[in-house]
C-alpha cells in the first residue's frame, strides 16, 4: 500500500483548516464513495462475496480507480475499518481513569459489532497467510489501537491507579486478548458489562 494509503482519508473536520483544490477534492470524494461502499457491500454480501469490481461499482468509479490506491479488496477493507476506529472510539482524559478506561472499552467492543466484527475475522485470517498484508493490518489498525489503549493505561500507572501486578503493555495484551479471543474462538458478547469488568480488572479496587 502506498503511504498515502497507510495515512487514510482526511476526516471531514480537517477540510475547514487546509485549503483542497478542486481535483484533490473529486479525489478524496471518490476515495470516501470508495470505502464507504466496501463497508457496506460487506454489510450485504460478507467478506467472502465481496469484490473490488463490486466496491467500484457501487462507489460510481472504475475498477482500476480502486487498485491505484489498494492493491486488493483487504487493503481497502482495512482503510475503512480504521477510519470506522477513529470515528467511533473514543480517546478521553478527564482525569477518571476508571471512566476514562471503561468508555474506551465500551466503544472499541461496540465498534466490533457486526458487520465489523466480521471484517475484523476476515482481515485477521487474511493476515496469517499474507506476510506483506498482515504488516500492513498492524500497522494501519492493530499498533493505533494499542497505542490508544495504552495511553490510557500509562496515565492510569503514572497515577497508580492501574492494577499493581499489571504493566501498561500487559494490560493492553489483556485488553485486546480478550477481544481477540471473543471475535476468532467463543463468538460470546462484546458488551457494556464485559468492558466494565475488564475495567474494574486492570485498576486498583
């Protein structure tokens, strides 16, 4: 993938503060008609039936339009489902770690929902047998996500408010193991009261 491509679309608030050429607009809007298509076509059809003839034409855009930014259909699966990340979950600090974890939590489990949940299985299989596309899926999605978590986790240790036999980097692998372990194994919930009891595990009582 091209580094433009790693970067992701712009988000709708960044427009109002850079000047966007005409041209670069058409651009950015048929790469949101893109994205926005595969989200949905994956809603409709799975992963497994979905396409990038399919993606073009429901995005109104021709098929090599799609292959000059993705090489394929995972690639252009991945973009959308980070931005769907960085829309949906949220980063807050006001100072109550236990409110601050449990929202993170909350929403990243929320955001896993189908059909993303089954976009995530599906990218999460293609990454085992692809070397080059599984780096790309850390990268793009997996090492942000983390990042995130542990952000909120390193104020809570700095605070000592995290778990005393718990360090930032364990507590994310928990996190997300648990994630992880629910979407590929157990297909049990990803719920508002998981993401409160996995608070309540990482912090101090």
């Amino acid at each position: 993938m091209t580094e433009q491509a790693n970067r992701g679309p712009a988000d709708p608030a960044d427009e109002t503060s850079t000047p966007v050429r005409p041209g670069r607009r058409r651009s950015e809007e048929s790469r949101r008609a893109i994205l926005a298509a595969a989200y949905e076509l994956l809603d409709e059809a799975g992963y497994a039936r979905l396409t990038v003839e399919g993606i073009a034409a429901r995005a109104g855009t021709g098929k090599q339009t799609v292959y000059r930014w993705w090489p394929g259909k995972a690639d252009v699966l991945l973009e959308a489902l980070t931005v769907h990340a960085r829309r949906h979950v949220p980063l807050p600090d006001t100072g109550d770690h236990a409110a601050d974890l449990h929202a993170f939590l909350a929403a990243t489990f929320a955001a896993a929902t189908p059909p993303t949940g089954d976009a995530l299985r599906a990218l999460m299989a293609e990454a085992q047998i692809d070397p080059a596309f599984g780096a790309r899926f850390r990268d793009t999605l997996l090492n942000p996500r983390r990042e995130a978590l542990g952000t909120l986790l390193a104020r809570a240790h700095a605070a000592d408010a995290l778990a005393p036999q718990l360090t930032p980097a364990t507590a994310v692998d928990l996190a997300f193991g648990l994630l992880w372990y629910r979407l590929l194994a157990t297909r049990e919930p990803l719920d508002d009261r998981l993401a409160a009891l996995l608070t309540r595990t990482l912090l101090r009582a």
